[in-house]
C-alpha cells in the first residue's frame, strides 16, 4: 500500500475530520473515495468553478448552524409551510 502526504492547514485538516467522521469515515477513506471517483470519472467528480450556489449564503448558513446545534440539544423549531415559503421570498 502507498502512502500519501498532503498538506493542509489546520482549521480546514480539522473540518474535514469532523465532516467525514458524521459521514462514518476518516480523512484518509475520504480522500481514497475521491481518488477512486476521479479515476472512474477520467477528471475531477465535481464542477470547478465560481460561482457559488445562493443557498449557502453567509446568513443562511449561520441559521443552519444555529438549528443544527439547537437540533442537538433537542430543541427543535417548527415552522408552517408558509412561514418557510415567506422566509424564502425574504
């Protein structure tokens, strides 16, 4: 078996750690299965480019990370599908 070293800064080293390990893996599974894809692919497995999806907009992440840590503690926020719709026109 080969051995890779790749270098990475800490702050993203550890969030990907903490990533793969809710997704079940390790940081090292992650980047085999991305290399595996890629070799299937004939290229990199996802679209390089920058543009940048809406939803994930500096307040709608920070509402995510907020709900998901309110999730944890078992506090949970139910809103009426109007309430969504009418957060998603704002």
């Amino acid at each position: 078996m080969a051995q890779l070293n790749i270098r990475l800064d800490e702050k993203t080293k550890h969030q990907a750690e903490v990533l793969f390990g809710e997704l079940g893996m390790n940081l090292s599974t992650a980047i085999t299965i991305f290399i595996h894809q890629a070799l299937r692919e004939r290229g990199i497995p996802f679209s390089i480019t920058e543009k940048t999806d809406p939803f994930y907009n500096s307040a709608n992440m920070r509402w995510l990370d907020e709900s998901i840590q309110q999730g944890k503690k078992g506090q949970y926020i139910v809103k009426s599908m109007d309430e969504l719709e009418r957060m998603a026109d704002e």
